[in-house]
C-alpha cells in the first residue's frame, strides 16, 4: 500500500492553484500515494479538481475566528479535531506554514514536515515540524511547493509543471470571448480605468466579446461601471470556482489583475496576462501551458499599451499547439 500523506495548506485562491503541479509530481514520482487534503471550506473545490486527491479535510477558520468561542464553532472544531484524530498518516506535510497552518498539523497523526526557519514566511512555525526542509524564498511559488514536496517525499521532479486539470479542460472547446478581471482583494493592485477602456477597445477590434467576473456587490458594481455602454461585453454573476473554471477554460485569452483567477486561467492552460502593481511577479509569475505574460512591478505597474501589445502577442501564439512560454515584462 502506498504512503498516507497529509497535505496542509488552507488559502488562499492562488496559493492553492500553485499547489497542484506539486500534488502531480507526488503522484508521478510516489506509485500509490494516497493524499488528503485540508483547506478553507471556501476553496474545496480546487483540491477535487486534482485526480491524485484522495480526499478533501474542509476547515473554516477564516469563519471561526470571528466567533472562535461560540457553541456552533467550538462544536465544529470538536468535530474537525475529531476526524484528525482518527487518521493516520506517513507523512503530514505543511505547505504553508504559518502558525494558523501549524495549528493544524498539532492535531494530526504522523510525521510533520515543513520549512526551517529560514524558509518560513513565519519562522516560529519551523519548531513545531520533525522534519524540516530549506527552500530558497525568492524563487517562483510553483518551484517552491514542488521543491518542499520533493525533499518530503525523497524524489527529483523534473519537466514543466502539470496542474492536473483535466477534469476542467478535457471538454473544454475555445471560443471568441476575453476573460477580464478587473478586480483584486486590495485597492492598491487596481489598474486605471482608462487603461481598461483601451484594451477593451482592443480586444473587441481583435474580435474578442468580454466577460468580466467580479465576486461581491462592489466588485460587480466596478465591473459594470468599467464596460458601461458596452454592447460586446458582460458582467458574469457571482459563480462556483468550477463554473468560473469552465468559464475561463473555453475562453480565448484572460487579462487580469494579480487575483487567484488569474493564476487559475494559465494553471488551465489558457493565453493569460497578468497585470501587477501592488506585488513582484518574482515570487508569483504566472505559469502554465500557454502563452503567459506577467507584466508590471510593485509601485511600476504595466502601461495600457504594454498589455496591448501582449495581447497580440498571446493572440498570435495561442494558435501554435506547440507553443509554451512564459514572460516576465517589464
């Protein structure tokens, strides 16, 4: 029987995008691995994209520490305590560590593996592993997580990495429509409005209608401000992440703003370009199996015509089927 593995890591939307060429690599490289797996009840639905995922632990944190001491969530951590405890496993392995992640892995029945200090975003959250690994920090998130898995699971991975989302894009057929996401979870990652209208009037010369997501009231309300007017463009409602993943599988191209959708549509293999203001696609470039662009910097993000003339580019490349590349522009 193969190895019982435990994977620790609850959030966020991108992070647990860039967690799935790791989870391939393991079943490739550990014949019968059966992998569990914990996450944010918001988020279960990623894991279960993943064919190698045997079965997903949901926990609500994000929830629970806005009434940590109520009777409704002390009974739900009881019961999550509970199902943690009758598991065994020959490996638990903390991809996030942080002290909310090593909150979990205490209550776990194993082995615990996870970054020294050194590598920890949070370093006190090393002292509480068996087994700690180092991991260069400034290096691409996906090479990270498939790094700590290797030196977990004692294997060498090579070749690009495989998101395993087969069950999203196997049906999926291409059509002439742009995803856009214009939205992220912070006011300084916002792009200008009138850099929008310009791609967007690109992108509809291009032949391209637009489908805007947005997932709150205020979002929906900036997304329909932004294409007012517009006849060839859309402001989808509020979906599942699997209806967001259909969506964005059968689309043409995805420009959007550092957001975990973003990072969604280029682990599906989709033309995506990623526009960054607020962060350094250093650490979280966009990866996958078509043609990607991360464009921008922290405080210098991507001028309208710089994103326009990676749009050509994307649409140009995006009908080579032998065309992998991903960039980072300036």
């Amino acid at each position: 029987m193969g190895k019982k593995i435990l994977i620790v890591r609850t959030s966020s939307l991108g992070d647990l995008v860039h967690m799935l060429p790791a989870m391939s690599d393991i079943v490739k490289h550990v014949p019968g691995a059966q992998i569990d797996w914990i996450v944010e009840d918001a988020f279960v639905e990623i894991p279960g994209w993943h064919p190698g995922i045997r079965d997903v632990i949901p926990v609500a944190h994000r929830r629970w520490r806005k009434s940590w001491w109520s009777p409704q969530t002390r009974l739900a951590r009881a019961a999550l305590r509970k199902t943690l405890a009758a598991r065994h496993y020959d490996i638990v392995l903390d991809m996030q560590a942080l002290m909310k992640s090593v909150w979990l892995v205490r209550q776990t029945n194993g082995q615990r593996h996870g970054l020294d200090r050194r590598s920890a975003r949070e370093p006190l959250a090393s002292f509480f592993y068996d087994v700690k690994h180092t991991v260069e920090f400034w290096q691409p998130a996906v090479t990270r997580q498939r790094t700590l898995a290797s030196l977990a699971l004692g294997y060498t991975y090579s070749g690009p990495p495989d998101f395993g989302l087969g069950k999203i894009t196997d049906s999926a057929v291409p059509e002439n429509y742009a995803v856009i996401m214009p939205s992220a979870s912070r006011d300084d990652k916002l792009w200008p409005e009138e850099d929008w209208q310009l791609v967007f009037r690109h992108l509809n010369q291009r032949g391209l209608s637009l489908k805007l997501l947005s997932g709150n009231a205020d979002e929906t309300a900036r997304a329909q401000k932004l294409v007012a007017g517009n006849p060839n463009a859309e402001v989808l409602p509020r979906m599942s992440l699997t209806d967001v993943a259909h969506v964005l599988a059968s689309s043409s191209l995805m420009v959007g703003l550092d957001s975990g959708l973003t990072h969604l549509s280029a682990g599906l293999g989709r033309p995506t370009i990623g526009i960054y203001r607020a962060s350094t696609p250093v650490r979280t470039p966009l990866e996958g199996s078509s043609y990607t662009a991360s464009l921008g910097e922290r405080g210098n993000p991507p001028s309208a015509q710089t994103v326009v003339s990676a749009i050509d580019q994307a649409l140009e490349f995006s009908n080579k089927p032998s065309y992998t590349q991903n960039q980072e522009l300036e």
